[in-house]
C-alpha cells in the first residue's frame, strides 16, 4: 500500500507575518506546532497525549559572511499530505515495516533579503522528523557556507540523560547516566578510559543518539536520519534554558557545512513513547530514509563470521610482520630481506586454522586482519602511511588461502585499514575492490584509526561524511559489502545502501581488552547507537581473564558468558562476529552451539521488556523459518526477567534450550556459571527467569512437529 494525500494546512494566525501550523499522527498522540514567532523566527514545539516533550524551539543557520537565516522570516505558504506504504527491507529486525505519517512542508520567505528556506516535518505515531530545504530557484540566495545550525530541543524537565561525549572524532565512551543539569560536572569523569583523539569538545556537548527519561515516565530520543553530504550532529546544553543547540562537526578552519539551493538537511528525529519498548521498536529512522538504490541486492547476504583479530587485540599476537622498522623504507619496502617477529597473527597456517574451524561449524566467512603490508608504519605512529591494499606480506600467501576457504565453502573478509589517510585510500580504492573481487572477497571491514590526514580535519565532518558515503557507493559497484569502523554513525542510510551491513560507531567489545567496558553498556546501546543501524560489535567472549591470553595485561570481560550469548539476539545484525578464539570455543561447544544456532536476519521482533541502561529483552522470529529466539541482556544489577511467550502463534509447542546465568553468575565473579536447560512452551506460557549482574539469557524456540 502507498498512498500520499495533499490538503491545505489552516494558519492559526491571521497575519502574514508571523504564524502557525498544527500536524497531527495518524493516530492522534504526537503534536507539532510550527511556525515563526512575532520576531520571525521559525520555532516548534512538541507534545505526546498533550504532554510538552519539546517546548518553543528556534530554528534557523549563522552564515559565513553573509546575513543569518535565523529572524524576520514570513510564512508565504504551506501545505500538508498524508502518507502510509509497506515496504520490505533487504535484510533486517522485520520482513515488513510500515511507513505511516502525516506532513507539513512550511514556506519561508526573509523579509529583508527575500531569501526562501522551507520546513518539512513528518509526525509518525512514534515521533517526529524534521529537516532543511532550500528551494531552487531563487537568486537571493545560491552558495552559502554554514557557520552554525541552530536547531534546539527545548526540554521541559530536568531529564535523565543517557550519554557520552560530542566529540568530533570518536564514539568509543562508556555511557553516562545524570540528570541534564549534571552533565558538565560529569564531562571529565566521561571521557576517562576513552580513545585519545586531539579533538575538541564543549562540558556541556553531548552526541546523538541522544536518550532522555522524563520525570513524567516519557521516554524520548533525540537523533538524525539519512545523514548525506553534511556534517554529523552533536548537542551542546544551554544550561540556563535546558535546551539542547545543534553543534555541527566542523571543518579544520571551523566552518561547518558549504551548502547550495537544491540542498536538503539530514533530518532532525525526536522519538517519544511512554514505554521504552517503543523507542526500540521505532523505525523512525529507516522510514526517513530513500529506498534502496540497488536494484540487485542477490550479492548481499547476512554473514556470520570468525576473524583473525582477537589475537592481536589481547597482545598475543601483531598486525605487522617485522618489528625492524628502521630498515622500512616509505614506498620502498622489501619485506622479503626483514625478518619476520613470529608472532604474525596473519600468517598462512594460522589462518587456515581459523577456515578449518569455520567450516566445521558452519560459519560463513573468516576476516583476516594485518595481511597486508604497512602495519610497521601503524605500530610505530609514523609520520606517513605507507598501508599497501594489494600487497600481502610474504607470510601471507593469498593464493593458497583464497583457495582453501573456497575448498570448504568459506569465504574470506578483507580488512582496510586506512589510517585515516582518506585521500590516499580514495586514489588507491578502484584498485583495491577489484584486488578484492578478483581473490573472491565479497565484503571488507574498513578501518579510520588515528589523526586524519590532512591534520586537524575530523573525522565526522561534511567532507568525511561525503568520504564513507563515496566508499559506500564504490563497494556496491563491485559487489562488495561494507562494514565501516571509526566511522561516522549511522543514521539509516542502510535503507538506501543495504551493502552497509554493519558500523561499528561505539564502544566495541576490543574495549574488554583496554580501559573496560561497564557492565551496564549493552543495554544503553539499543537505545542509543543502534537506533540509526546496526553494529559490529564482535560479541562471544567466553573468557573473561584477558591475563590468561596475556600474562603482561590485566584487563577483564565485564560479562557473563550467558548475557554474551544474549547480545546475538538484543543487538540484532545482519552481520556478527564469534569474537573469541577457536581454542576457547572447544572448552564451551555447548554453550557455543547457541552462536551456530542464531539467526542474522529476521521476520518479526517482539520487544518483551525494556529499560535504558538495566535491561533489554527481545523475542525475533528467523526469516523464512517458523524457528524463535529470545535474548535478554541485564546491566549492572541483577534482576528476574518475566517472559510472557503470547508473541508465538496459537496451537503451536516448542521446545526451548535455556542458556542462562547459574546460581553463582556474577560478571567479576562467577562469569562462567552458566545452565543450559529445556522446557516446552507455547503461547500460554509464562517463564521468571534470574538475571546475575552484567548477566543475561539466551532462547532458541523450535517448533514440535
């Protein structure tokens, strides 16, 4: 079904001058009013059952040497439509999502420059999304750079915040929970263990996707959606109002974006529900989005996947071949004449191993990282990058891998580390996908560790935006997935590209290795980063004491095996890693048979229970199978889940295998405490199980034939 109606919006003001306009749901819960105040200044507001989520907000741009788009602005027309359709994603938490929204486009004209912008805004029963146009043509107004976006959400409460720090360059925080009007109090504490970046940041700048939790019992996320060509939003807490400004991710020189007529904004989303389930059951962000752009997505498939990696991450083993770095020339390099530092993780027989264990458990695909020449450069900080995309070093031998995996029906992940050298990575990048397609790599993990390259640039900036998106693209050409880390997070653009099958954009497990990960992190980050698409977060840490890898590092999993099992189905991706390695695996088969037996790709999803930042509990039916499988993941404290299985059909029986937290579980503790039980279920069933702290669950329901 598609439909779109167009009506005549009323004005609730008679004069020309200043204004407004209501839009309404479908359903009638979420208000907006829109409009310009007696100054000029367009403004909205929102409510939710007559409850203000977002009070009168300002909208509008400071420009570079040019007069602002902020005041003496009049509405000089408006319309508004109705839209509803099914559509059917490639891959996915649902076979089918609906689009359903009422819309507003509102025409502004500055009275003093006669310069046009328009306000578009989509009212979804879950929320609203709003953006920038500018119209073409006009001649009072072409090119113009943008100094700051103005766009506020006026909050009406002293909410909870859940959050991390607007940093220009990296996701990779643990998350803070405080009232707003605790944030720049906490702004140090917050970026203690995080990634070292030069980049800039304000006390009070948070970034998106922001979740709130007002005093009232309204749940509200803040974000952006199809993010194209413009830089990446972060909010800056204007203390004295409680109300949170755009802060853009600047380029070098500070400016923020270089616009032109025809431009539109991402658009600006608000999410809102007094039920937190709803926040993860918003499709808000998908919706906003264009549909897909490729016209056959045969080649895009869900990939399940080991990888030559958490070796290098706990320090057992290294990315680079040699540690004779004083005999690497830049460009001149012949690996040949150094002496290997035996401890290569990429080295040909080690990777055979890791191919050998995949086939004989089923897995799709192996990624191999370090294969290729250039890690020296990345060890040591030099001042240049020398990665070669093409080159493996002579431990690696391609030929014989690459024949291998295919020998065993597995297929290979490459790996793109850029150094955030991006200009150099665009010259090489045609070169590198057809290295790709011509040894049968069928996706490619890409990497922006480090400063960027030219210096002082960001790595969420207009420019880097455009970057990932032009990457994107490119690997679509040559049928190539994408699976981009240290980028910019994603804002639904997956919609449109589906060969973006995963970001990483956040704190990922690696960090169980480094400065810690809080126990409580895995159930802020559904309401949070994957609210825009999903992540690579590489879960399946059976072992917890980083010490046993390596002696010389003390670092500890804050998890139980039960709750990593649990994130295979809590944070849904059509693209997972079995993170650990393959001898931890043999020591838990049993309790490893759930990562084999999970879906990527799903028909429905049924949000049982939800709470920022303590607990997430979802049920997802398998696309194509009648086959159910249930994840809960519990935060720091621990707790009694309540499972109603009424989302299974009527009639039916299943057999359900339990893996769950033990008596003892406890994530320091007892983490490996685990019970794996069966017990049959049906739609009138009812289960309490425990959930131990920073502990979890994990389901599979098959059907009794």
């Amino acid at each position: 079904m598609n439909k779109f109606l167009a009506v005549i919006c009323m004005i609730v003001s008679a004069s020309c001058y200043a204004g407004a306009i209501n839009i309404t749901s479908p359903d009638g819960h979420v208000a907006v009013e829109v409009g310009v105040d007696s100054a000029g200044t367009p403004f909205y507001n929102v409510r939710f059952v007559g409850e203000r989520v977002i009070d009168d907000s300002h909208l509008g741009f400071n420009l570079v040497d040019n007069v602002d788009l902020k005041d003496d602005f009049e509405i000089i027309g408006d319309s508004c439509g109705s839209f509803d359709e099914i559509w059917r994603p490639v891959w996915g938490e649902e076979a089918e999502i609906r689009s359903n929204y009422n819309e507003a486009l509102l025409r502004l004209r500055q009275r003093s420059t006669g310069r046009l912008v328009d306000l578009r805004f989509r009212v979804f029963n879950d929320g609203v999304g709003f953006r920038y146009e500018f119209p073409s043509p006009q001649t009072a107004l072409q090119c113009f750079v943008v100094a700051d976006e103005l766009t506020e959400f006026a909050i009406p409460c002293d909410a909870v915040a859940y959050w991390i720090p607007g940093d220009y360059d990296s996701q990779e925080f643990n998350y803070t929970r405080c009232r707003m009007s605790e944030i720049s109090s906490k702004m140090e504490e917050a970026h203690v263990g995080g990634p070292v970046y030069p980049s800039p940041f304000s006390d009070t700048g948070v970034q998106t996707a922001l979740m709130l939790k007002y005093d009232s019992g309204l749940y509200v996320n803040l974000h952006e959606a199809a993010l194209y060509d413009y830089p990446a939003l972060c909010l800056d807490l204007d203390e004295e109002s409680n109300t949170f400004r755009a802060a853009l991710t600047p380029f070098a020189n500070g400016d923020k974006a270089i616009m032109q007529i025809g431009d539109t904004t991402p658009w600006r989303t608000v999410i809102v529900s007094d039920d937190a389930r709803d926040i993860l059951a918003s499709r808000i962000t998908l919706n906003l989005n264009e549909p897909c752009r490729i016209e056959d997505t045969s080649w895009i498939k869900p990939v399940k996947y080991i990888g030559v990696w958490w070796e290098m991450i706990t320090g057992v083993k290294s990315w680079n071949y040699t540690d004779d770095i004083n005999s690497v020339e830049i460009g001149l390099t012949d690996y040949t004449a150094l002496k290997p530092n035996g401890r290569h993780g990429a080295e040909t027989s080690n990777v055979l191993r890791y191919i050998d264990f995949a086939a004989r458990h089923g897995f799709d695909a192996v990624l191999v990282e370090g294969w290729n020449e250039g890690w020296e450069d990345q060890a040591t900080s030099l001042k240049y990058k020398i990665f070669s995309f093409t080159r493996p070093y002579p431990d690696f031998d391609i030929d014989r891998i690459r024949d291998y995996a295919a020998s065993k029906g597995v297929s290979l992940m490459m790996h793109h580390e850029t150094g955030s050298a991006v200009l150099d990575y665009e010259r090489v990048l045609d070169e590198a996908f057809r290295f790709m397609v011509d040894n049968s790599y069928h996706s490619v993990k890409g990497g922006y560790i480090g400063q960027l390259l030219p210096r002082g640039e960001h790595h969420y900036s207009q420019q880097m935006v455009s970057h990932y998106q032009h990457v994107l693209e490119k690997a679509a050409d040559y049928h190539i997935m994408f699976n981009a880390h240290e980028a910019v997070r994603p804002t639904g653009v997956s919609r449109t590209w589906p060969n973006l099958i995963g970001n990483e954009s956040a704190r990922g497990s690696e960090y169980h290795a480094f400065s810690g990960i809080k126990p409580e992190h895995t159930a802020i980050l559904p309401f949070t980063r994957l609210i825009g698409g999903p992540m690579d977060y590489t879960p399946g840490l059976f072992e917890n004491d980083i010490s046993k890898y390596n002696p010389y590092r003390s670092a500890w999993v804050n998890s139980t095996l039960a709750n990593q099992l649990s994130l295979y189905v809590t944070m849904a991706s059509p693209l997972q890693m079995a993170a650990d390695l393959p001898e931890t695996y043999e020591r838990f088969l049993d309790a490893f048979q759930f990562i084999k037996d999970v879906a990527l790709d799903w028909d429905k999803s049924v949000y049982l229970e939800a709470e920022p930042m303590e607990y997430v509990t979802v049920a997802r039916k398998a696309k194509g199978s009648e086959n159910w499988f249930v994840g809960s993941t519990g935060g720091a404290e621990p707790r009694k889940s309540k499972i109603d299985f009424s989302f299974l059909p009527e009639g039916r029986k299943y057999i359900a295998k339990i893996y769950r937290d033990g008596k003892k579980a406890h994530y320091r503790t007892a983490p490996q405490d685990y019970i794996i039980e069966t017990k049959t279920v049906d739609a009138s069933s009812r289960m309490t199980l425990p959930v131990a702290s920073g502990g979890g669950y994990a389901m599979s329901l098959t059907p009794i034939q």
